[in-house]
C-alpha cells in the first residue's frame, strides 16, 4: 500500500512539474517526460520483483514450471513493448510505437511456439487413440 501511494505522489509531482515546464520552457517537457518514464519503469519492476519470485518459487516444483517461465517471459514483453510505445506516442511518433507493439507480439509468439508445439503432440496422442 505505501509503495502504490509513494508512486502516486511521484506521478502527480512529475505531472504539475510537467505543466509548470510547459509554461515556463517547453523544450524540457520531453527530457523530463523520459526521465520520468525511466524512472516509473525501475519503481513498477522493483514492486514486481517480489511476485515474480515467489511465482517461481511456487511453481519451480511442479510440471506447470517451463509454462510460467514462459508467461512471466511474455508478460515482461508486453508490458515494456506497451511502456515505451507509450513513450514513443508521447513523443508524437505513432508510427514507431505501432511497429515496437507489432514486434513485441511477434516476440511473444515466438516465445509460445515451444508451448504449442507441445499442445500439438497431445491433440496427435489424443487422436491416434
């Protein structure tokens, strides 16, 4: 709970610096906008760290294991390919954003591949019944 109300007051401080700096020189808006997407990104991976190890630890046991890794694998890229498109976007660059969360998918397909080619020989086992 203090961690989320320590980021809030963080967003809104950045956020009133963000339109002070508008105000008084524009041309520090997108340093400073950067500098604070740098800096939300390292605070939310600091908090996730913890789920993330006691998720593996949880499953590290079981057969499930090699699946989570691979879900914990995907969600890191998508939500960093999702971060920084929004930073692209921010920057009046659309189109680059675009093509980063187009790679980002392709990437997470390409993690699952091993996931479901192993789904494909279970539907073979089951219909060679």
């Amino acid at each position: 709970m203090m961690d989320t109300l320590r980021l809030c007051a963080a967003g809104l401080a950045v956020t009133l610096l963000l339109v002070l700096l508008r105000q008084w020189n524009p041309a520090f808006e997108l340093p400073m906008k950067l500098s604070a997407a740098i800096l939300f990104v390292g605070l939310l991976a600091s908090l996730a760290r913890p789920l993330v190890s006691y998720v593996k630890e949880m499953m590290g046991a079981t057969a499930a294991a090699p699946y989570v890794e691979v879900l914990l694998r995907a969600l890191g890229v998508a939500v960093l390919t999702e971060t920084v498109g929004g930073i692209c976007r921010e920057c009046k660059e659309g189109a680059v954003a675009s093509y980063l969360e187009i790679a980002g998918r392709l990437e997470i397909l390409i993690l699952c591949l091993p996931l479901m080619e192993e789904i494909l020989e279970c539907v073979k086992g089951l219909l060679a019944l």
